[in-house]
C-alpha cells in the first residue's frame, strides 16, 4: 500500500453551544483530517456511574454522557461551513429510520455537501433503540434489507417495487438525478 493512499478521519460530534462545533470541524479539516465522523445516537455509550472530569476530560464540558445533536442535522451544518473533508456517519442503524428516508436524506447531504458525504451504516445496537419502545429484532437481516432498498432508490429513476420481511415499496420513487449525476 502506497502512504499517498493512507486517509485519517476523527469523531467530530458537537458538543453544546453548537457554535463551538461550527469552530471544531473548520479547524479539522484545516488540520488536514480526511474525514469527520458523527455518532448517529439517542443516548451514549459511556455508563453514567465513569462520567467524571477525573476519568473523562469531556465531563468537565458536558453534564451527561447522553447529549448528543441529531446526526445529519449537524453534517449538514458542517458540509456548509467545510470545503474539502468527507463527512459520514459511524454508523446509522435501521431501526429509527426507513430505508427510504434513509436514502433521501444521504442523497440531500450528497448535493449539500457536494459530494463529500458517507452512509456509514449498520446493524446497530438495542441500547439505541430499546429504551425508546423499538422493537430490536433481526438487525442483520433488517440492514441487508435495508441496504438493497437505498441501492434500488439510488439506482432508480423510474418507480420500484420492493416486497421484504421489514418494508413494502409500491410504486417508490426518489428521481436520484434530480439530486445528482450517479
């Protein structure tokens, strides 16, 4: 492998006042990263019972490990305010969002952002989606699912069908060459 073909992203979540995170994706790309990456997520990871200064630097600027802005929303704050740096998910699951909507939304940051947004998908995790009354059942076979649907949008033009174990498309439609040239 050639060192010219080595990229470097970092996490690039927001954090309050949003403003700040405005200030933080700028100065990345002026860095030079690659790639900024959002956590697609309701609530953290990271247990309560550790979120302290003494353990996690952030917890000095952040109350709760459970603050985060809605993923696209900030990508496409952060596709105006940046020229170069690719911009993605890590990662979006398929249980909070149709496939559909998951499409449409990827294709709307690609013209926004000019060409510099990544679907980072995947199966997810319950911790995302239970507490929030989602059933979590079969995530791999749901985002094999899933994916088929957003590359049979993407590929499409004309109206599709689509009969599966999760989503039923009838006569769906995105027109992808509105958004661009694929």
């Amino acid at each position: 492998m050639d060192i010219d073909e080595i990229s470097i992203g970092t996490e690039a979540t927001f954090l309050p006042p949003f403003e700040n995170g405005i200030k933080t994706v700028k100065r990345l790309e002026e860095t030079g990263y690659a790639s900024l990456w959002w956590a697609d997520h309701l609530m953290g990871w990271i247990p309560e019972s550790i979120w302290t200064p003494d353990i996690i630097n952030v917890a000095a600027y952040q109350k709760t490990p459970h603050f985060f802005f809605e993923a696209y929303t900030t990508i496409a704050v952060a596709a105006w305010n940046t020229e170069r740096v690719k911009l993605g998910t890590s990662v979006t699951e398929t249980f909070r969002r149709h496939p559909a909507v998951l499409a449409q939304s990827f294709l709307t940051l690609d013209h926004l952002s000019k060409g510099r947004v990544i679907l980072g998908i995947g199966a997810g995790e319950g911790e995302n989606v239970i507490p929030y009354g989602i059933e979590w059942n079969k995530p791999v076979s749901r985002l094999e699912e899933a994916i088929t649907i957003i590359k049979l949008l993407w590929k499409n033009d004309k109206k599709v069908d689509f009969d599966g174990n999760f989503w039923k498309l009838k006569d769906a439609i995105l027109a992808r060459g509105a958004y661009k040239d694929w």
